[in-house]
C-alpha cells in the first residue's frame, strides 16, 4: 500500500496503531487537531487537521488508498462538543474519502 491516512492519530488508539500502520505501507500520513504530538516513525508524516472542517481534511485524503478513522472524542460530553468531531468529522472523512475514491 502507497500512502495511508490515519485520523485521531494523538489519541489513545491512534497512538498506539502509529507504528504498525507505519510498516503498512509507504507513507503513513498522521493526522489529529492538536499542532503537533513530537517524533515520527520513518515512513510518517503530520497533517494537523480538524476532521470538522471539510476543507481541513479533505486534501489529506488526497491520492490516499486507504483510511483509518479513529478521529472523535470518546468520552461522555455533551452534544454540543460531540457535533463537530464525531458526527461532522464521521461525515467529512467518509465523503473526502468517497471524492477521491479512498478505500
């Protein structure tokens, strides 16, 4: 596999699945909202990105093969703060990744 994308990549899952998904393929394209989360893998590059705002996370997606997505907030908050991360960001990485035909 040429280039993967994983979302939710500062997370706790995200974290952890960096390193394999990174031996994977030929580029491993590390994505999260926060500006930076410190030394990468080899074959790993960062794309600070909110998965909220289409135009954020759509040419991150661009001539990807496949999407992880793990990008949200897992914990108990109210609607208000689970709106843009897991129903928006859901939505724009399913549609970023069916525009450019992202497994």
């Amino acid at each position: 596999m040429k280039k993967l994308v994983l979302t939710g990549a500062a997370g706790r899952l995200g974290s952890y699945l960096r390193e394999p998904l990174s031996k994977m393929c030929e580029e491993l394209v590390s994505t999260d909202i926060i500006e930076d989360f410190g030394a990468l893998y080899p074959t790993e590059t960062y794309a600070q990105a909110d998965i909220a705002v289409y135009d954020q996370i759509a040419p991150v997606l661009e001539g990807a093969d496949m999407v992880v997505h793990f990008g949200a907030i897992v914990d108990e908050k109210p609607f208000e703060e689970l709106l843009g991360p897991n129903f928006v960001g859901s939505y724009n990485i399913w549609e970023a990744a069916y525009q450019h035909g992202v497994q």
